[in-house]
C-alpha cells in the first residue's frame, strides 16, 4: 500500500542541474523541446526519490506550483516589471497576471 506524504519543493531537484550545457543553450533560442526534456528529467529523477510515496497535495499541483512562480519571476524580470508585456508573453490577462502575483506574493 502507498503511504501519502507531505512534500515541500525541497525535495524536488534543482531544474538548473537537470540543464545540460546544450539544452541551455536551446532554452535560450526558445526550444520547447528542451524545456521539456528538463522537466522530464527532474520529473523523473523527483519520483525516483520518492519511490511509492504519494505527494500529498498530488504531483500535478506540486509541479505546477513550484514551475509557476519561477516563470512569473523571470518573464516578468525580462520584460522590465512591465507586468502588461508579461502577461502578452504568457499569453494571459494582465488582470489574470496580477492575481497570480499577488497569490504567490510577487507584487
């Protein structure tokens, strides 16, 4: 039987060393498929450290939690704290934006 626990993003693993040199260099020139091969990686090595425990909060709200607030962060450094060209970037409603802001409380 699987025993529930509670994970804090700690226990997931730094996205930065999941990046090979040349998957940063596609990240930078906008290639998804890097992006994802990093996720897929830290994914993978994340379960891999917590064997068949389950994630209290369920993996798909942990990984979406601990991605968003980083992708907040840096679309909205890259573009100036202009937080209307961020939300053009993210493809969301500058309104929507600043909930998310003030919900991880970034503003």
């Amino acid at each position: 039987m699987r025993g529930k626990v509670s994970v804090n993003a700690a226990r997931l693993p730094a996205a930065e060393a999941a990046v090979s040199t040349s998957s940063q260099a596609a990240l930078a020139h906008g290639s998804s498929s890097a992006l994802s091969e990093c996720v897929s990686r830290t994914v993978r090595r994340y379960l891999a450290d917590i064997g068949d425990t389950e994630c209290a909060e369920g993996l798909h709200a942990l990984v979406l939690r601990e991605v968003e607030v980083p992708l907040l962060r840096e679309v909205l450094a890259f573009h100036g704290g202009n937080q209307s060209r961020a939300a053009v970037a993210l493809g969301i409603n500058r309104a929507t934006l600043r909930k998310k802001l003030a919900t991880h409380g970034l503003l």
